[in-house]
C-alpha cells in the first residue's frame, strides 16, 4: 500500500493526533468511540505515530472529548434535522460518516495543507462541501452563503484552544452576525488546566501550543446578550465510566479532587 506523505503547519500537524488517537482505539474491547475509517487511514499516513504510544491520557481524553460532540451533535440534530453543518477545522474527522442522517447539508472548513490532506481519504457530495480556508478570515462566508442562508451548526473540535480569546470572541461575533441563529458546539478548558497540559498532553510532540482557557464556561453569556449556553459535558466528570483508562495518577488525582474532572468541556451554546 503506497503511503501519503503529509506537509502540514505547526497547528495543522495536530490533526494527525486526533487521528491516531481515534485509529488506535478500535483495538479496545470496549471502544469509547468506534472509528474504523481513522484506523484505516492511519497505515496509509506516512508519519512517526510511534512517538504518541505513550500518551494514555492524551489518546483516552480525545476519544472521550470525541464521544461528547457527537453525543450533543446528535442530540442536537434529532430535534433540528435539516440544519446544515459546518466542521471547523475539520482535519481527518469522520463526524459525517457517524452522525449523517441521510439529508445532512455539511460543509467541512480547514486552511489549505490540511484540506490538501483530506482530499486525499474523503469525497465531496452533493451533500458535502469541502472549503479551504481559514475561519479567522471571511471568505469562506460567501462560500455557505452561496448554499444556504439560514441558521447552522458550527462544530469546532479541538479549535479554539489554540486561538487567543480576542480571536475566540472575534469568531463568534462574525458568526453571530452572518448567520443569525446559528449555533456553535466547542471544546473548552480551565485556565488552570490551560496552565499545565503542555507538559502532559501529545501535543507536546509538535510546535502547537494552547492559548485559550476559561474559569467558567458562562463567562460567555456576559461577552454579548445574545450567547446563550444551552448544554455542557465534561470530560471525563461526564462519563466516568472511562475514568479506569487514565494513568492511575491521574485517576487517582481525579477521584481525589472531583473539580478536576470537570476543567474540560464540550459545550453548545447559541449564538442569537
């Protein structure tokens, strides 16, 4: 099988961690969440993935964190069923192939190298758009305009935590006002955490590094009258079943200190 070599910038380089965190999980008897695409992909990827073996938490925090956007996407979806969708920065994420209910409108966002990338595994459809941009500009807008003018769901998976929260409130201003009644699902995570998970989390092995984190995920209603947050899960308080996959100090710390289970989180909130 040929291999596809992969040029990717410092941030977009994390996508392929998100990849083999959800490829390596179907080899767990009891799999957080189930990806067989992602496995597929990953012996077709011409990347040193050995050096992330090591990272228990990281590749068990990423699949629960997974596990939680397609829950509140789900959801989401059962009561709001012809919502297009738009992924931001969809790198080799499968939430299409999970959640498509047969009439999903999706469009799928990311910068350039990583769209390049992506085109490689995955097919547009009369369904699917793919669009290579970046979500801090504007020229993607007229793009989804172009094919709808109506309220969306944004999903932006292991995003915002890269950008800074004058970025963060920036994007959801421009949103808000392009797509009125739109809604967004994001992860976020506590300063705290914010302050310590470079030294911990795969990420490590690239050049990326986290900028954004927030005490209090309602912190955001107060950026603009018009946010409303309308559902959090936390990773893992939320799914403490998986709790016994962390390394034991880890699980020790969180069953110790209960607050930690909760410095991370997959929220929806409603942008007007």
């Amino acid at each position: 099988m040929t291999s596809t070599t992969v040029n990717l910038g410092t941030i977009q380089e994390t996508l392929l961690i998100t990849l083999w965190a959800r490829a390596v999980e179907m080899n767990q008897l009891d799999p957080i969440l189930t990806d067989p695409i992602a496995a597929d992909i990953l012996t077709q990827i011409d990347y040193d993935f050995q050096k992330l073996f090591q990272e228990k938490s990281s590749q068990t925090a990423v699949c629960i964190r997974g596990k939680a956007f397609d829950q509140i996407v789900s959801e989401f979806l059962q009561t709001h069923p012809h919502i297009p969708v738009l992924e931001i920065g969809a790198g080799l994420n499968t939430r299409f192939e999970r959640l498509d209910n047969g009439s999903l409108r999706w469009f799928d966002l990311d910068l350039p190298d990583a769209m390049t990338v992506r085109k490689s595994f995955f097919e547009e459809s009369d369904r699917r758009q793919f669009i290579s941009g970046s979500v801090l500009e504007t020229e993607w807008i007229e793009s989804v305009k172009a094919s709808t003018d109506g309220p969306i769901l944004f999903i932006a998976e292991g995003v915002l935590l890269y950008f800074s929260q004058q970025q963060v409130k920036a994007l959801f201003a421009t949103l808000a006002e392009q797509f009125p009644g739109s809604w967004i699902v994001f992860d976020a995570i506590s300063r705290l955490l914010l302050a310590v998970r470079h030294r911990f989390d795969a990420v490590k092995h690239t050049s990326a590094k986290f900028q954004w984190g927030i005490w209090n995920i309602q912190e955001i209603e107060a950026w603009d009258s018009r946010y409303q947050l309308c559902r959090s899960l936390y990773i893992p308080g939320d799914f403490n079943q998986y709790l016994t996959r962390f390394p034991w100090m880890e699980y020790v710390l969180m069953k110790l200190f209960p607050g930690f289970q909760r410095m991370s989180g997959v929220h929806l909130v409603k942008l007007s």
